[in-house]
C-alpha cells in the first residue's frame, strides 16, 4: 500500500545519509578495451584518485562519447567519481571511436562485448571487482538484457527509460501495428551506424574504419518491416518473458511522459532480485535533466555505494516505490501540479471502479440498447502524432471524431493508480481492423485531456506471435489494458472514454476502413482506484522548473480530404571545444494521407549529420519513403556519405514486403 516518503523533500537529498567528501578525478580520453575477437572498443573513464579500489559504473550506448554526448558524460562522470565511483562510457560497438560496425539494435556482439568489459573492468588494479551498469534508452535497454546473461562482476543495475519487449515497446510496433517512430527512429539509427570515427585519435587508418561502417550498414527499416509479428527476431533480447534471469539489484527510473514508463512499472512488479522503481513528472530523459527533475546525483550514489561497496547508505530500508501523482497534465503549461506517493507495489492496493459502455455513457450499470456503429470519417489521431514524448494536448480535436463515452460529473476526486483495463465486445466488417482507445479527463469547462491510451491490432488479439484474420461481421470479446498511470480527477469532472479505429500518424493505416461495431451494455472500463491516505500528502519536492505549455495545434485536411503534417529541422551547427570539432545535424519529415483513402499513406524523412575540423567535413545522410498498397508495403531507404564535399558513399534500396495482417 502506498504512504508517505517525507524523504524526498529537496530532491532526493534529505536522507539521514550523508554523501562522502569529494575526491579528486582522472580523466582518461580514449582507453581502448580489446574484445575477444581482436576488435578494441574505446571508453572515456572518469577514476576517483583514492587510496582504496573503487567500483566502476558503466554506460554503453553507440552515441559518440567523444563529441556528441560529450557534455552528458562529463557532468555525469565527474560526479559519480568525485563520490568515489568509477564511471565508465564505451562507445558501442563500430560507433564513435570504437573498432568493428553495428548491424542491429542490441546485437549479440554488442552485449557480449559488454559482458567482455565488464570482466576487464572488474580485473583493473584500481577497481573492486563489483561493476554496475546504468544509461537511458539504448543504454537501459541492453543494461537488462545484458544482466539476463549474468557476468560474474555486475552486482547492480539503474535501467532509465528501458523496455523489457522489443517488439510491443521500443518504438516498432505499437499494440501490433506498425508505428511511425519505428522509421523515426530508424532514420536516425542509420546515422548512428554510418558516423565516422575520429582521425585525430585514430589516424589515417579512419578511412578504412569508416568505409567498414558504410559497407555494413544494413537497410535496417526493410529488416524490421520483415518481421511484423512478434517473432524469435523480437524476442531476442526481450528479457519480459523470463524476468528472473534478472538476478541483481535492479533500480528502473522513467517519466510520466515517457512511453517507457509503462514496460519499467512492468518489470518491477515481475523482478524477483531487490527492485525499486521511481516514476517522475518528465520525459524520455535523464532526471537531473527534466525541468523538474531531482538531486539525482544523491540518489544515485547512494544506490551504487550501496551496493558496489556494501556501504549502508538507507537506499533499501525506503519504499521500494515512488511514483508522481499528477493532477492534471503538463499541458496547460507551468509545473505538473501534484505529489509523489510512495509504497511497496506497483499497482497500489485499492479498489476496482467498473463502468458500462452504454449508449454514449460510461454508466455504473448495464444498460443494453441497439449496437453501436463506428467508422472513422475523418482523421484521427492529430493531438498526438507522436508515440515518445510530445507533451500532450487538448484532446477535443480527436474526441470530435471518436465514439466517446462519458461518465456523469464526479462529485469527489478519484485518484487512478495502475492499468486501467477495458473487456471489449466487438466486431468489424473487415479482415484487419485496430482499435485505438484514449482515457481523458474532460474538465468542467468542456475541455478534454489525455491521460492514457492503448492501441490494439485485433488480428493480434490472441497475441502478438501468431495473428489470426477477423471474421467479417463476427462478435470478439478483446481485453485492452491501457498503459500505466496515476493521476488525479477532480471533483467537476468526468472521466471519458474515447474509441477509434485509426489514430494518424501514429499508426500505418488499416487496408481498408473498417466498420467497428459494439454491442452496448455489455463492455466494461475497470479503473484502479487508489484508497486516499492523508499520510502520504506531501509537498512537491522537485526542483524549480517546468515544460513550456505546447504551441502545437492538430491540423486539419484541406479542402480535397488529404493532410499533411511536415516540420523541418534547420541546421543548428555547435562547437565541441574539448575535442575541436563542430558537430550540426538537420532533416525533414512529412507524413500525409487523403481522409477515407488509406492506401494514400505516406510517411518520409531525411536526416543528416556534419562532422567539422579545419578542412575535414563528414557528412552522412540517411532517408526513407514508406508507402503501401492493399497487399503490400514498399519501403525506399538510401544512406548517402561525404568528404570534404565529395560523395563517397551511397547506397539504395527499394524493397516491397507483404503486408502480414497489417
């Protein structure tokens, strides 16, 4: 059950603990580590000048530690070896200043060669032999996947915005359709893959290292478009299906506004090693980043100090969770009003509130009447383009064009905590249909905010491995559970319920455009219900700060039917001083479709990046256009390389791929 942690008051730094005395710091620059087949990959290390071995923290991700996350790794660094613990940052595998190439996410290679480093670092004359592992994203993901294969020297991990399945959670395919920030991403990996190494540490073999690069950088998006059920190439390294391969202490951290929220309080409640996890009032980034973020640093110590130096810090005897309680969202701009609660479990012990899905009402009975019948007619899905991270926004656009229910006015607030879950009675006149569900609060002034949502491919109803077609005309009954939240209805509201069959551009279109039907009064909502305790209401501790209100509007068709939603990043060149480069990336997106007319989908993006010293210029671009016919996808890929203003590189591919109940 969930009760106060007064604990977190300024940040996370009032506890009975008290941090050790800075140390002085070593920087070394560029440490190369050999791997066992001969390849050496390089890390920046940050090592405390004490008289006693430290532990070694490390962070693996492919984001160029020498110039690109450069200031990220300094301020870290510094910090978790001013308290006496070793940081280390390693270049993945064939990124930044590291030898050999990357081929995928998440590569066998990549997590061996981790388990490889984790074995030398342990080794070192100035190390204790006990190793963590942290980052966020990439890094937090192969922070689980590489604990699941147990190395001997890891003895604690802090995965921060991570997944435990890849395919439903790390921006692929969302409840099993295929999702936009699968290219977004994927646009912007090619870059990853493709950068150049530094001939200011590596000399003239850079070329060859480079050229290596390119030549293996795969058409990533036709690899993951080729494989759209959740198949063996998903559920490598998707540790969600045997969690107890986990078997050190575990601290998973993410945001409210971070879609890797949901997967974190999963895997928590699945863990059998020592786990906490917290969840903020932030995005997809790092908590001493967020606006309003935490004294991270006193948090974080006292996690590794515990655990690499068995020293007893109080990080365990505290809850084990700690979540923000919103109570309302960040979009009408300024601080996230709420408070933090804290607990033993996740979801927290209350009560179940079950509503109907009657005629236009979310009713608290069942009341039956004719089915109700939906069709998109126009497009759905403009308050919320984007799958991570945007800051949401009013979502009276959307519900305009939804089937919604509605609950009567709430007379006393009711704080959610957990999944809510909604049993689904339906049926669509087509093979492939989706349905798309939002939770909002909808204030008594009319306005309608989101507070969570869910997305299922009925094809997939049974799972997501072995999809099976829809029945035209035929009854299903489907459970959705819509991802984790906690927040705050307030007494004058009413809690809705909103159903579409598409949401764009977030989702790749059905084929055709479904009819949904639902039988009314048989369906049901089921909110988990917090029980109020006056012991937990505490003030918010973050620090000063706050998102700005979004000036994002949801845009309209024109007068034919077809929208297009584009932005344009324009070039923003910055000076990396410490390692005398300049670094600038730019790029374009568009994604249009004509209202009733699925098989108009577009979605397109060009990326670049720059790499600048004296009269050496890298360049790389990389670009897709995804398209689709009722049968088929065609996914067009190029990747395109520069020096000194000379195509070195370039490289196309054009491939069409069935549609497999997409």
């Amino acid at each position: 059950m969930l009760a106060g942690a007064a604990v977190l008051a300024a940040g996370c730094a009032t506890t009975p603990w008290t941090p050790p005395a800075p140390v002085k710091v070593r920087v070394v620059e560029h440490q190369q580590i050999p791997m066992r087949d001969g390849v050496k990959l390089s890390a920046r290390m940050w090592l405390p000048e004490t008289t006693t071995r430290a532990p070694a923290v490390l962070e693996c991700v492919p984001y160029r530690k020498r110039d690109l996350y450069r200031a990220y790794d300094d301020l870290w660094g510094a910090q978790l070896a001013a308290a006496g613990i070793a940081f280390v940052r390693l270049d993945v595998r064939g990124s930044g200043e590291s030898e050999g190439a990357i081929s995928d996410e998440y590569s066998e290679a990549e997590l061996g060669d981790c388990e490889t480093v984790i074995a030398w670092l342990a080794q070192q004359d100035w190390c204790n032999g006990a190793v963590g592992m942290r980052g966020l994203s990439w890094g937090g993901i192969n922070t689980l996947q590489v604990a699941a294969r147990r190395p001997p020297a890891l003895k604690a991990i802090m995965p921060m915005g991570s997944c435990d399945r890849r395919y439903t959670d790390d921006a692929h395919y969302i409840g099993g359709g295929l999702g936009r920030t699968n290219f977004q991403w994927g646009g912007l990996f090619k870059k990853v893959m493709a950068g150049p190494p530094d001939p200011a540490l590596h000399g003239e073999r850079w070329r060859d290292l480079w050229r290596k690069r390119l030549e293996a950088t795969p058409p990533i998006l036709a690899t993951w478009l080729q494989h759209q059920r959740e198949d063996a190439y998903w559920k490598r390294g998707s540790v969600f299906e045997a969690p107890g391969d986990i078997n050190v202490p575990v601290y998973l951290v993410s945001g409210w506004s971070d879609t890797y929220a949901t997967p974190s309080l999963r895997l928590f409640s699945a863990l059998k090693s020592p786990a906490k996890v917290m969840i903020g009032p932030w995005g997809h980034t790092y908590p001493y980043t967020a606006a309003q973020g935490l004294d991270w640093a006193h948090e974080e110590v006292r996690w590794w100090r515990h655990w690499l130096m068995k020293e007893e810090t109080g990080i365990m005897a505290e809850p084990r969770v700690r979540v923000f309680l919103p109570e309302a969202t960040a979009s009408e701009g300024g601080p996230i009003p709420g408070r933090w609660i804290s607990g033993e479990q996740w979801p927290p012990r209350g009560k179940t509130r079950t509503w109907h899905l009657n005629a236009s009402e979310l009713g608290t009975a069942a009341r039956t009447g004719p089915a109700l019948v939906h069709r998109d007619t126009g497009i759905v899905g403009t308050t919320k383009p984007e799958w991570l991270d945007r800051l949401p926004i009013a979502q009276s656009h959307d519900d305009a064009l939804s089937t919604v229910f509605d609950t009567a006015t709430l007379t006393s607030p009711m704080e959610m905590a957990g999944e809510a879950e909604l049993k689904l009675r339906i049926a669509s006149d087509k093979p492939v249909a989706k349905v798309f569900v939002r939770l909002n609060d909808v204030r008594a002034d009319g306005t309608s905010w989101p507070v969570t949502w869910a997305a299922l491919n009925l094809t997939r109803r049974d799972g997501m491995s072995a999809p099976e077609a829809l029945e035209p005309g035929k009854l299903y009954d489907v459970t959705i559970r819509l991802r984790s939240a906690a927040y705050v209805f307030r007494a004058g509201s009413k809690i809705r319920l909103a159903i579409s069959e598409g949401f764009w551009p977030m989702l790749w279109p059905s084929p055709e455009t479904p009819a949904l039907t639902l039988p009314m009064g048989v369906s049901t909502l089921l909110l988990p219900v917090r029980a109020e305790h006056a012991e937990d209401k505490f003030p918010m501790v973050q620090t000063d700060g706050a998102d700005p209100a979004p000036d994002y509007q949801p845009a309209t068709p024109d007068a034919t039917g077809r929208l297009v939603l584009s932005h344009v990043e324009p070039p923003a060149p910055y000076a990396v001083k410490a390692a005398d480069i300049e670094l600038s990336s730019s790029g374009e997106q568009a994604a249009e479709i004509t209202a009733g007319d699925p098989l108009s989908a577009r979605w397109r993006q060009v990326a670049r990046s720059t790499w600048t010293r004296g009269d050496w210029a890298c360049a790389v671009e990389a670009s897709y256009e995804l398209s689709s016919d009722a049968t088929h996808f065609r996914i067009v890929e190029t990747l395109k390389a520069g020096l000194d203003g000379d195509e070195i590189f370039a490289r196309n591919s054009d491939v069409r791929v069935p549609r497999d109940l997409m």
